[in-house]
C-alpha cells in the first residue's frame, strides 16, 4: 500500500479556532490547531496529519513581519521533502491578503492551501471542521499542484489572486473574480475546472516597506495621502472609484507623489472589472497613467498593496513594478 500523502497544518488562528464567550458575549480564540484536526472525523484518512502551533491570533492581528516568518517557514517545508501538502488555517477578514502574499513569494508546486470558518467551533452549524477536511483533500490532491497558493472555503476552490471576501458572515463568504472558482471539492471529491489564475513571483524580501492604500469617495481630499508620504510610505495604493478614477484633489496629491519618486498603484473599489486608464479628464485613469501611475488590473486594493510591497522590498525600480502588475 503506497504511503499517505504527509500533510503539514499551520494553525494561526481566526475564528475556526475560537469559541462563542457567554460571559463578553462573542468569540474569543480557545482551540489549538490540534484540537481542531482531532475533531474532524476522517481527516486520518486523507493522509498522515502534522500539526504545528504558529499563532492563535485574529487574522486582523496580522502584520507584514509574521508574513514574512510564515512565507520563510513555509519555504523550508517546501523544500525539505518531509511534506506533500500545506495547510493553513487563518482569519477569514485577512486570508486572502496573507494567502497572496505567499503566492507571490512562495513559488513551490506543492499544493498550499489555507482555510478557515465563518462561525465559531461552538457554533451551530460551525463550518471549520468541513472546510479542515476539503483543505486537506485539496492539498494532497495531484490537481492541486503547480496551483499557486489556494483559498477553499465552503467546497469551492478559489486562486489566491483572484479570491476576495464578499459576505461578512455567509458561509459562502468568498468569490473568485475573473475568472470563476478554479474548482469544487465534495466530501473528498476533488474537481478543477479549466480556469486559470495568473501568478507572479518575487523573491522573499528580508524587509517590507510601508505602502498605504488611499481610498477614494465624494470629496475626499488630500489629507490622508499626504499623511501616508509625512509617515514614510514608500509607495501608495489608491482605490479608485469606477475602472480606477479620483477626483482633482487626489489627482493632485498622486501626481506630487510621483514627482517625488513615489510609486502609485491604481486599483478601484468595485470588485469585478479590474482597474484600467479610460477616461482623460483630471484624475481620470488615462490621466493617472500619463501622470507615470501604475495600473493594478485585477488585483483589489489590498493585494495591489501586497503585491507592491514585495515588488519595493525587493528593490524592484518603476519599469520593473510597472512589468510586476503586468
Ligand atoms: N475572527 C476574524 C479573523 O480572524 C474573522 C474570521 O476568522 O472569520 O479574520
């Protein structure tokens, strides 16, 4: 009999590893990852099941500093051949930021696929043992490699590019924008479809510069962008309104910003389209990208900033960020 697949959970916390507290009268972090696999039934039969402790924390607590310990752990699994899979079980509210950023920096073919609930463990209903189980049954899943990091999450598949959280508190809470889910898993059953998710790699940088992300509404000015620059943001993401425009305060704040050598990355508020230069009136997206802004297509405001803090601690210069998003 072939060997079990081996694999390597990573257990940072979020609400899969919390309890319902009567006492405050929400959730509170209570379990251990070890705790959560025990008490998934058939787990043991998708393979032999490693856990390690990384955190129990809210995904919310999240910094780049525990990106980049996390990205380094995972690339020495990848490389030592002890394991065939990952699994990470993270907050929802950040996962598709932190599962990002390992896409990015992590380029194994192994499957990596994190994971995580949208109710408590104590909940009715909780969803976190069902998703442990398809975590795992992705991840030792042939299909699965050469993937590029992995959201499942209710029995759909999604990119780590293209996923993104849409419901506060459905337990179908992500979607795949541009294209569809990369797949389905049932109760084991493990299908890709034919779509695909395009990925980029930069090398793992030691540092991760600050870069904002400035939000576009109804007569914002510029306050908050030039309070970005006075704290040192090496680099700026707007969320622009529409296929990525702003108004002529921010036009004139991005503009200074990138006269002084501040790369700006313009993506949009609105989930599916994807960010590009239409229209040629002040802060139009034409205008911004005469103005030398950087367009981020199909990646939303937080993984456009993922992916340009990566791009700056890698000493990428502006044509190599510009050749980044594509
Ligand atoms: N507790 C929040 C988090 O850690 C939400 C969740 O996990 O679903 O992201």
């Amino acid at each position: 009999m072939s060997p079990q697949p081996r694999v390597r959970v990573l257990a940072t916390g979020g609400t899969i590893a919390m309890r319902f507290d009567p006492a405050t009268g929400g959730s509170v972090p209570a379990l251990t990852g070890a705790e959560l696999t025990a008490a998934v039934p058939g787990l043991q039969l998708i393979g032999q099941i490693e856990v390690e402790e990384i955190a129990n924390i809210p995904s919310e607590h999240m910094k780049p500093d525990f990106w980049l310990h996390l990205a380094r752990h995972v690339q020495e699994l990848a490389a030592s051949g002890d394991v065939d899979g990952i699994v990470i079980l993270h907050g929802t509210d950040i996962m598709e930021e932190t599962a990002f950023f390992l896409d990015v920096t992590v380029p194994t073919p192994m499957p990596i696929v994190f994971t995580g609930a949208m109710r408590s463990a104590n909940e009715p209903k909780a969803d976190g043992p069902a998703n442990i189980f398809d975590a795992a049954a992705v991840a030792v899943s042939p299909d699965a490699r050469e993937r590029g990091v992995l959201i499942v999450m209710h029995g759909d598949i999604h990119s780590a590019r293209r996923v993104t959280k849409i419901d506060t508190s459905a337990v179908d809470a992500f979607e795949s924008v541009m294209p569809p889910d990369l797949g389905t898993v049932r109760s084991g059953l493990v299908e890709f479809s034919a779509a695909w998710s395009p990925r980029v790699h930069v090398p793992l940088p030691e540092q991760l510069p600050r870069v904002d992300i400035i939000t576009m509404y109804a007569g914002v000015d510029d306050f908050a962008l030039r309070a970005a620059l006075d704290r040192g943001a090496a680099g700026l993401v707007v969320a622009g309104v529409g296929a990525g425009n702003v108004n002529p305060a921010l036009f004139h704040g991005i503009t200074d910003a990138l006269a002084t050598g501040v790369p700006v990355v313009i993506s949009s508020r609105v989930p599916y389209g994807g960010a590009q230069p239409l229209y040629s009136y002040a802060g139009g997206g034409m205008a911004l990208r005469r103005a030398g802004a950087i367009f981020a297509r199909d990646l939303n405001p937080q993984k456009a900033r993922v992916l340009l803090m990566v791009g700056l601690g890698a000493g990428y210069d502006r044509s190599e960020l510009e050749g980044l998003f594509g």
